[in-house]
C-alpha cells in the first residue's frame, strides 16, 4: 500500500509539473509575472469575444421559461440518490405484501414485470430475457413516483395481488406500452 502511496504522489507532483509546462506556466512564477499573464490572457480572451459571433439558439429566438416551466422540466430529471430511496422502497413494499412461496414466484414475477415495463419506458423482456432498459433508471416524477403512489394505495386499501397487477397493468395501457387484449 505504501509503494502505490509513493507512486500516487509522485505521479500527481509529476503531472502538475506536467501541465505547468503544458500551459507555459512556473508554478514558481512570482505574483508580477502572474498579473502579467492574467492580463495577456483577458486581453486574448477580449479579442477572441470582439470577434465572435454568438448565436443564442440555433432555431430562433430563445425561448423564456416561467418558473413553473423550469420545475417542470428540471423536476422530472434524474437524481441517483432520489431514483434509488424511489425504486427499492417500491421494491421493499412489493416484497412485503406480495404473497410468499416459490408456489407464487411467478405470480410475483409478472407483477414485477408490470412494474418494469413502466419504469422502462414500455421496454418489454425479449426471447432471451433483454429488455434494453435499466428500471432503477426510470424519471422520478413520471415513474417512479407515479408507481410509488400505486403501490402505497395498494398497501394501505388491503393489498389484494390481483389489485396491484390491475393496477399496473393498466398504467401501461395507459400509457400505450401494452396493447387492451
């Protein structure tokens, strides 16, 4: 451990060196030759923005955003933490009231199809098991929350297994990943 210590600093003062030379700076340099070098890259820096031609956006004007509208947006992005407290409270719920028993494994293992489908967006196993989509991924106020709330009402009204296959099963009719049959 002590060998890789050693090699782990040298290496790091090595790269430092490194992009000091890179960039043609001293870290030695004392603090006249600094400003000087900061002037000449703010002066490098004005005449490259004198002489560039920005384009706010691509299609046209850009467009304002009410508050509303950013939440929107913003709000229905990943968050690791959010997406993983999300997905296994959905999963611990499930395996709490869900019956037990290899006797109902498949039983579980549709209703945790049901519940993967949504998450993925509509990605369904193929023949050799893929579905494609990972559904610990899944967006937090569209999915995951949207399922939470299903399995929660579930829980709380009796958890009858049949209610939370309905229940699923038409979030994805709903949605159209899966056909009314």
């Amino acid at each position: 451990m002590k060998d890789f210590e050693e090699f782990e600093n040298s290496e790091n003062s090595d790269n430092e060196e490194n992009n000091a030379k890179k960039d043609n700076i001293n870290p030695e340099n004392n603090s006249e030759s600094r400003i000087n070098r900061d002037e000449e890259i703010r002066r490098m820096a004005e005449e490259a923005d004198k002489n560039n031609e920005r384009q706010l956006d691509f299609f046209g004007e850009l467009p304002i955003y009410n508050e509303e509208e950013l939440k929107d947006f913003f709000g229905n992005m990943q968050n690791p933490s959010e997406s993983y407290r999300l997905y296994y409270g959905i999963r611990k719920i499930l395996m709490n009231y869900l019956p037990k028993g290899k006797e109902n494994e498949s039983l579980r293992n549709m209703i945790y199809e049901q519940k993967n489908i949504f998450l993925t967006q509509g990605k369904v196993k193929d023949v050799n098991g893929f579905r494609g989509g990972d559904s610990r991924m899944a967006l937090i106020d569209t999915e995951l929350n949207v399922v939470l709330e299903k399995v929660k009402e579930w829980a709380n009204h009796g958890a009858q297994t049949f209610d939370i296959f309905l229940s699923l099963r038409d979030l994805n009719i709903e949605k159209g990943y899966l056909k009314n049959d």
